[in-house]
C-alpha cells in the first residue's frame, strides 16, 4: 500500500534480483551440483560470457 510506513525501496536490489534471474536460466547452475568451489565459480564466469555475447549478437 502507498500509505505503508517503514518500507523503503533498495535501490540496487532489483539489479542483483535480475541479474540471479539471469543466471537461473543455466541448468547447470538451478542446482548445486559442483564438487569444488573453483569448479562453480567458473560456471558462473562461463555463465556471464554467455549472456554479454549473446547481447553482443
């Protein structure tokens, strides 16, 4: 409600929520099935350079 007391809206929230929303979009990311941490993060490395080129194309 617009009359609500106490809310504020978190400006960067949203980008954090969009770019998650992004990322689930790679099965392989939806579960955590990787053994080592360095494993995941290159997944998610490979996970942006995916999405930044195919907005390039």
């Amino acid at each position: 409600s617009d009359r609500a007391e106490g809310f504020v809206v978190l400006p960067k929230r949203w980008i954090v929520e969009r770019s998650f929303a992004w990322l689930g979009r790679c099965r392989r990311l939806t579960k955590d099935v990787e053994a080592t941490i360095p494993s995941s993060c290159a997944w998610l490395m490979i996970a942006h350079i995916r999405r930044v080129l195919r907005k390039i194309n």
